[in-house]
C-alpha cells in the first residue's frame, strides 16, 4: 500500500470509539448537563469530535482536565478543582464527571472532590475508560449511574405511559429514529414520558417512573437501565427486535399492544396496511421496468440492534440477497437464522475478503468499511458512525414507516443508477 494511504486496519481502529465516548454521549444527550473528562486532552478530543457531529452545543458543555504525567503520578485533585471552577459559580443541572483509562488509575474520590469544591449541583462520577470496554459498555454504565442519582419513584404512573430507553444521537440517525418512534406510539395513543439518552432534560427523567411499559430499542444501550427502572420502580419492559421496515414495524407495534393494550392501536394499524398497500403498488411499477432487487452480497456492520434489525428487514423484505453476512455480536437465535454468515466486530480480515471479492454487492455500515469499498461493484448505503464519506441534511428516520421508506429509495435508486452506469459503459 502506497505511504500514506490508510488501511482496512487502520481505519477500523482509528474510528471506533471506546467506553469514554459511550458515557460521555449518553451525559451529552441531557439538556443542562456539563460534562468533564478527567483525562489527558488527546481523550477529550477524541470524544468530543464523535459527539459533536450530531450535538454541535458540546463544546460549550465539556471541559478536560488535561491531565499530565506529573497528574498520573502525583495525583489529579488540583487539575480537577480548576476544571470544577466554572461549574461552581455558574453549577449546571448535572455535572458529570468522567475519568479515562489513566485518571481512573490514580484512585482519586473524584466525587468527593466535586463536592468539596464547592460544587452544589447533583454530581455523577464514573470510571469509564477504553479498558472498560466500548461505546455501549460505557452509555451502559453512565445510564446506569445517573439514574441512581436522579431517578424518583413514584406511586401513580400515567395512563398508558411509556418510555423509550436506550436511544441517543450518538448513533448514526439516532435522532430522527427516536421522532418516528414517538409518532407511531403517539398515533396508537401512548403517551411518551421520556426517550431515554436522546434528548431528555432532568425533568424527563422524573417522569421515566410515570410509564405502564418501558421499551427498550436499542438492547446493547438501554436494557440494562430497563432492568434498573423495573428493580426500582417495578416499571415491566420489552425489548423486540428494533423496527426497521414495514413488516418489522408491525411487529414492534403488536410486541408493544401486547404487553400494554393502546388506546388507538387500529388507527396505528390502518397506516401500516394503508403504507403497505401503497408502497407494494409502486415497487411493483419499479420491478415491471427494472426487475428485482437483488444483491449477491450484503455486508451489515453496526451496532448490535441495529444490525439485526436492517438484516431482517432487508432479507425478508427489501430485497433478495444471496448470500448475508451480519458483522456484530449475537442477539438471540432467532436473529442469528436471518444471516448466512455471522462475523464478530473484531473480524476486519474476513470483511476485508467480503469486501474485495464482492461484484454485485451492497454495503451497510460505515465509513470504516467503505474506504475499501468500489463504487463500481457495489451499493454504499451508511448506517452506522463514523460517517465521513457523505452528507446527511434530512430528517428522514431508518425505524418505522418512515424509515423503511428512507432506505428502500436508497437501495432502488442506488441500484437503479448502477445499473445504467454499467450499461452506459458497454456502449
């Protein structure tokens, strides 16, 4: 490879993010929540530019206390009672304290420390750095841990309350997902309390105790603090596969109406059947002229949930793929059936192969793959951060009704210049 240019490797192991960047994003997705990475800078760096891509205030939000080798080996207290400085004149809602790999080795009570300062604001101090494991090992325990400080039982849930747990913007759409999400429930006659690590402030998390149901969607980020809400509050959960396409919409609806019966679940159901309708009509029109969408490979790389559920919807209803290799850790049994080959995260060498010897290919993942990815022998759809290979403006989701339109135009339109590109070329 000529000097210079990256690898498969390199970029696989430059973009991925570590548990810091998890907690951090999760505190990020709290309206009037100061974040301070207590860490050398080059983390704090790191972490902000991934959080910032779809959270521009961040900057304004998260300080470092770029701590130093004289920090490692003397202690930390002094770099963070200057970071605390600002936090204790003007104190935020929550302040959120996290330490990297080399600060949690120094052993300081960072909490303690926070208070001692003088800091009056609810404080949330946690160890979460690279070696404690990835992004959704630390979104896990950042959750996790903010509950335990803000969370308030109470007796009275609301009337057909719930909550969506386990969403944030940190994944790539996140944000649009979690307001089709909330259109489905809110059509069906639900009425959302809190979208859990997407946009919540402090009050939201008051009401999560208000809900009959948590859902959880994405399982990897949210069901262990589901499983914390139930032990607390006594709040049941459920945590069907996520909903991508019409079918898998459906489904998620029912699993929904099935642990707590909707208000309006017909209304829910004649839009469903009503997209169904329409949709199967024009598609139809699509096929009559082109033929059918097929793909003689497809590689998912994304987040557990995520990856599942695009792998249903795309072998199931999408289009016909011969042969479907699913890059992420195990769901359940059922969702292992729906690929042919499963890899681990971890297996850059075997989606290398996928890769080079795909010809009439389709991507799902993110920019880490598509750097060997040939425009010319397959389709490039991202669903999955880093993405730095293309621009998104749109508000289009990926889940729901909504979303399963999004990525069908996609995947027939992309296929569809494909194809007149090749035979443009044999002219």
């Amino acid at each position: 490879m000529d000097e210079g240019i990256l690898s498969f490797d390199d970029m696989s192991v430059w973009m991925e993010s570590c548990a810091l960047t998890g907690a951090a994003a999760f505190f990020a997705g709290l309206r009037g929540c100061a974040v301070v990475v207590n860490g050398p800078l080059w983390c704090y760096l790191f972490t902000q530019r991934h959080i910032e891509q779809t959270q521009s205030d961040i900057s304004h939000r998260m300080k470092c206390t770029q701590l130093d080798n004289d920090a490692i080996v003397f202690g930390a207290e002094e770099y963070l009672r200057e970071a605390l400085q600002a936090h204790i004149e003007h104190p935020p809602a929550l302040l959120a304290v996290i330490s990297g790999s080399s600060a949690s080795l120094i052993g300081d009570d960072v909490g303690a420390i926070a208070r001692a300062a003088g800091v009056t604001c609810p404080v949330v101090a946690i160890d979460s750095g690279g070696l404690i494991g990835s992004f959704a090992d630390g979104w896990r325990h950042a959750s996790c841990a903010a509950l335990a400080v803000l969370l308030r039982e109470t007796a009275a849930p609301a009337r057909h309350g719930v909550n969506l747990i386990g969403m944030t913007a940190s994944y790539y759409n996140g944000e649009n997902d979690a307001r089709e999400l909330v259109r489905l429930l809110t059509g069906a006659g639900y009425a959302v309390r809190c979208v859990f690590g997407c946009d919540m402030s402090p009050e939201d998390i008051d009401a999560l105790a208000q809900a009959e149901l948590n859902i959880v969607v994405h399982d990897e980020l949210g069901l262990a603090a589901a499983k914390y809400i139930e032990q607390r509050c006594g709040t049941p959960c459920i945590a069907p596969l996520p909903p991508y396409g019409r079918a898998g919409t459906r489904r998620w609806l029912e699993a929904v109406f099935a642990a707590l019966p909707p208000a309006h679940g017909e209304a829910a159901m004649a839009e469903i059947e009503e997209a169904e309708r329409r949709d199967f009509l024009r598609i139809n029109d699509l096929k009559n002229t082109w033929g059918e969408l097929r793909f003689d490979t497809a590689l998912i790389r994304a987040p557990r949930s995520a990856a599942w559920g695009l792998a249903e919807a795309l072998r199931t209803e999408w289009a016909d793929v011969r042969h479907l290799a699913v890059a992420a850790q195990v769901r359940d049994a059922a969702a292992v059936q729906i690929a042919d080959e499963r890899l681990t995260e971890t297996d850059t060498v075997r989606a290398q192969e996928l890769l080079a010897a795909m010809e009439h290919g389709l991507l799902m993942a993110s920019s880490s793959e598509s750097v060997l990815a040939d425009p010319c022998r397959m389709l490039y759809l991202p669903v999955a951060y880093p993405v730095v290979d293309r621009l998104c403006l749109s508000d289009q989701p990926f889940m729901g009704l909504r979303g399963a339109r999004h990525i069908e135009d996609a995947l027939w339109n992309g296929s569809i210049l494909r194809r007149e590109i090749s035979v443009d070329k044999k002219k």
